[in-house]
C-alpha cells in the first residue's frame, strides 16, 4: 500500500513549511509568500485530472527554488521536486539543470486525497482572513481547493466527507 503524507503549515508572517514523505524519504522546505504556493499546489494537483499530464510549479524559498514537477502515467503520478539556487535565474533552466532533492511515485487519487486533507487543515485552522493575515501577499484559495475537491472526489471515488470550507 502506498504511503504518502502531505502538510501545509504556516509558520510565521509570510512564510510556510510545506512538507511531503512517502515512508521512505521526505522533502521539508520553508516556502515564502512571493508566490502563491498553496494555490501553485491545488492547481498542479487538479491539473493532472484530465488526460495525462505534466504540471510544474515553483516555490519560492527567498532565494532558492523548489521546482515540482507532476508527471501521470496512467493513475500514478511520478513527483520530482529540483532545488536551484537562485529563483531570480532559474526561470529558463530545464529540470535537469537542478539539483534532483526528493522523487517518488505514487496514485494521483492518494496524492489528490493528501493534499486536499492539507489544505483544509489549513483553512478549518486558520480561515480565510486569518489565512490572509499571515499569508499576505494572497488570499485562501478557495477556489482552487473547490476545483481539486471536486476533482477528487468525482475521479477517485473518495468517500471521505470533504465539504467543510469555512473555518
């Protein structure tokens, strides 16, 4: 059985610690406000919904980036999370130009499941304006959690009550 844990939590004004282990390895990374990463997330995970894809997003970790990278095969979803240096030059590097830092495969329903459980953590904890207090830079992304919600539990046939979106 495949194990997968995602978190979301943040940790100060701005800043965020993302987390993601497979019971073999984990990645941890202290992601900053100058992106909208938490959104980034939903929308990379929802993308993989439709026919098979590829769907990257950035985290910005003032001044490297963490770079994931979501590919599916079938019903599994092959992650890789590369580390540059610098996010200001990165921008046009290919993948590989990056330090490979975490990598697992794992079901696009499982992954799904793990970060939406994340992300509404995030909200039942904080709400919207609280979420928006730290965050800053961005609003909750409601939307973006409504569009993977939906996603997942169309798809994956999940029967876990994911309804809740108010804190």
């Amino acid at each position: 059985m495949s194990q997968l844990e995602f978190g979301w939590e943040l940790s100060g004004t701005g800043w965020a610690t993302s987390r993601i282990a497979d019971g073999v390895s984990e990645c941890k990374d202290f992601v900053s406000y100058c992106t909208d990463a938490l959104a980034d997330v939903l929308h990379g995970v929802a993308g993989l919904y439709g026919h098979p894809s590829v769907q990257r997003f950035s985290f910005d970790l003032e001044p490297a980036e963490a770079r994931w990278v979501l590919r599916r095969s079938g019903s599994d979803v092959h992650i890789a999370i590369h580390r540059f240096p610098d996010m200001a030059t990165s921008f046009d590097l290919p993948d590989q130009a990056g330090t490979l830092s975490w990598t697992s495969t794992q079901p696009l329903g499982l992954l799904g499941h793990v970060v939406l459980e994340a992300a509404q953590s995030v909200l039942r904890l904080h709400g919207e304006d609280g979420y928006r207090a730290k965050w800053v830079q961005y609003p909750f992304p409601v939307a973006a959690l409504q569009d993977l919600r939906r996603l997942h539990v169309q798809h994956d046939g999940c029967e876990r009550q994911h309804g809740a979106m108010s804190a």
